[in-house]
C-alpha cells in the first residue's frame, strides 16, 4: 500500500480549498490501514488538530437512525409496507400541495404514506425544516419542544407530492426517529447508547453538547466565496432547543468513532468488538437500490451518477459511470459540513473522512479521497 498521494492531497486542503480542519481514516479487511490529520483545531489560535475532535456529522447522522430502524425492522416491529399514521397518528391523513391548470395551489388527499417512504426519501417532506407550523411549536414550548412536538407539527405541512412518486431529500429520516421511539418506547439517543453506540464501542458519539464537548470541538466554520476563505461560525449546531433530537442532522461524533460504525456496516452487521448489531441480510436489504423507474429520475445529483438509493444510504451500482475508482457495492452517506462515510464489503474497505466547514466543497474533495484511497490500496 502507498498512501503518498493522499498523504499530499489532505494537507494541501487548506491552502488550496480553504478547508481548516481534516482528518480521514482507512480500514481494509478488518484493520486499520491509514490515519491523517491536516489543518486546525482552531485557525485563530494556530493549534494543529487534534485526532480526537468531535465535529457535527449533520446528515451522517442518518446512518445512525436508519441502523436503529434497521434494527427494530429485523425485530419484527413493523414492516416497511405499514403506513406511518398507525404509528404516528398525525400523519394518518396528510395532503399534497400542487398547482392545478390556472395556476392556483390546491390540496388533495395523500395516499398513505408507508415506512419504506421514510427509508428510501420518498416520502413527499421536503427539507423546509423551520415553517410556519415548527414556529409555533417552538414558541408554544417555551424554546424547548420535545422530538414528538417538533414531528407532530411537521405533519401539519402538505406533503410535495404522492408518497412513492419521487424521490425528495429531506426531513424523512427525522420522521424515522420519532418512529422509533414510538415503537422502543424510549428517547432515540437512549435506544441508540444501548443498542448501537455501546456495542460498536462508540465511546464519543452525543446527540446533546454541553460546555465539555464544545471544548473538545474542532472549530467550525463556513466557506465565504466573496473573502474566498472560511469564517469561523460557531461550534453549535441549529436546533429546535434542548429536548429536540434529529434523526436527519443532530448527531455529534468523532472520526475513531464514525470509522468503527463504518467498519460494522462493512462487515454486515458485525462490529469490531464481535458484536453483532444488525443480521447480515438487513444490511444486504438497506444497500439495495430501492429506486423506480418512476422516482429514479428525481434522484439526479450530479456527484451520485451511477448511483442508486437504498434505504437511507447511496449504492454504487455503475463504476464506469461513476467515473470513481470505488467498486460497484460501496454505500455510505455524508454530511453538511464534510463527513464523508463509505462502506464496501466486497474488498472489506472503509473510509471516514471527517472536516468541519459548511459549504463544504464535498463535490471537490470526496470523490478525489475516494480515488486516492483506492489506489494506495
């Protein structure tokens, strides 16, 4: 193995995209290949950083949701064809917002909406998170709803389309973590410490910050294209306040911690501490392209080319259309301001790449870490 060239790549990252803080690490067939870190802790203060950062992972958190309803799904909990509403009753009569002939907006009924839909993105929600309705309950609880509150007032939304006619990136899988508590009947960073972070041996993975864990945060920051550099932003992640967990965006973790997640998915379910947290078969079932002919064509980011979408999780079906160096099989996801997660089974290979800046340039930097990876293999 030669990882000269990747070695090179990361610590030009921050003289040539602006990136302050990046950290990746490899495993290939159950051991640890490769770990670099570049850049700071803080740029302000010039402290390299630490390996041991905790960052915001915002959307690698749905991993985490889709695993623990992965989990109650191979339980026999419920099935993926079982309309939501019977489980949250506020989305057992949703509508569709759409515009008819003469330009006016009308509501019609949905038809149900069914797990799979929460899973697979194609739910109708969109990404509009703070509306009208989640005002209201925020300011009706004080600054503090609950997770249950925050949901039940996102229900009260049309929905953008028929459930299964699209696929729509959105607040799906925050509406799978309210699932889950419903059917544990018990708060999801609770389910999860049990049945998902002490198993794998997740030892600084959090859903809520406290003075202690901002310290431990590399800082983070957003690229500014006018200043064409990243401006420090604050280490907080916006929530709905104190009680309020996302499924979507809300988890806060470390690159060590995100690598042996990855490395469990890798290795279908089993855990490096021997552990097994899913059977081998859901997670066959969870990186199965779970597109249509009918919504596969709403799934048209450019970067997932040769892509399709599983449950929760990008699936690389096409490496020559791709255009990657990654196997057909790898899945994974990533976050808003870098995280990268990717899993593949068949060379047993995962990478977790780990940086801390809102417009992350992600089309720029992960498939040139995923090619890099490949060939230093």
């Amino acid at each position: 193995m030669n990882f000269t060239h990747l070695t090179e790549y990361l610590d030009s990252l921050y003289e040539k995209e602006g990136v302050p803080s990046s950290d990746l690490i490899v495993y290939h067939k159950g051991k640890e290949v490769y770990r670099h870190t570049a850049g700071f802790q803080d740029v302000a203060t010039g402290e390299p950083l630490r390996p041991d950062a905790l960052y915001n992972v915002y959307s690698a958190t749905k991993l985490i949701t889709v695993m623990a309803g992965m989990q109650l799904f191979e339980r026999g909990k419920f099935l993926m064809s079982d309309p939501v509403g019977d489980y949250i009753p506020a989305f057992a009569h949703m509508k569709v917002e759409h515009t008819n002939s003469h330009g006016a907006i009308e509501l019609t009924d949905a038809r149900p909406m069914r797990i799979r839909d929460l899973f697979n993105m194609t739910s109708g929600l969109d990404y509009t998170f703070r509306t009208p309705e989640t005002k209201a309950c925020f300011e009706a609880a004080g600054g503090a709803p609950t997770t249950a509150q925050v949901i039940d007032a996102l229900a009260k939304r049309p929905l953008r389309f028929q459930p299964g006619d699209r696929w729509m990136y959105g607040t799906s899988h925050d509406v799978l973590l309210r699932l889950v508590e419903v059917v544990s009947g018990e708060i999801f960073s609770e389910y999860a410490k049990k049945n998902i972070f002490e198993p794998i041996g997740m030892e600084n993975t959090y859903f809520h910050a406290d003075e202690a864990i901002y310290a431990r945060m590399a800082s983070q920051y957003r690229f500014d294209k006018e200043l064409n550099r990243a401006v420090d932003v604050g280490k907080e992640n916006p929530t709905f306040g104190p009680l309020f967990e996302s499924g979507g965006a809300g988890a806060i973790s470390c690159t060590e911690d995100y690598g042996r997640f990855a490395e469990t998915l890798t290795h279908l379910g089993v855990a490096p501490t021997g552990e097994r947290v899913l059977a081998e078969r859901t997670v066959e079932l969870m990186r199965s392209d779970c597109l249509t002919d009918v919504n596969r064509a709403t799934f048209d980011w450019p970067r997932f080319r040769g892509y399709g979408y599983g449950f929760g999780v990008r699936v690389l079906k096409d490496p020559a259309a791709s255009g990657n160096l990654t196997p057909a099989g790898e899945f994974g996801w990533g976050g808003m301001a870098g995280a990268y997660v990717h899993c593949e089974p068949g060379t047993q290979t995962s990478i977790v790449y780990m940086q801390h800046m809102l417009k992350n340039k992600e089309d720029i930097i992960h498939p040139r870490l995923r090619n890099l990876v490949y060939a230093g293999l």
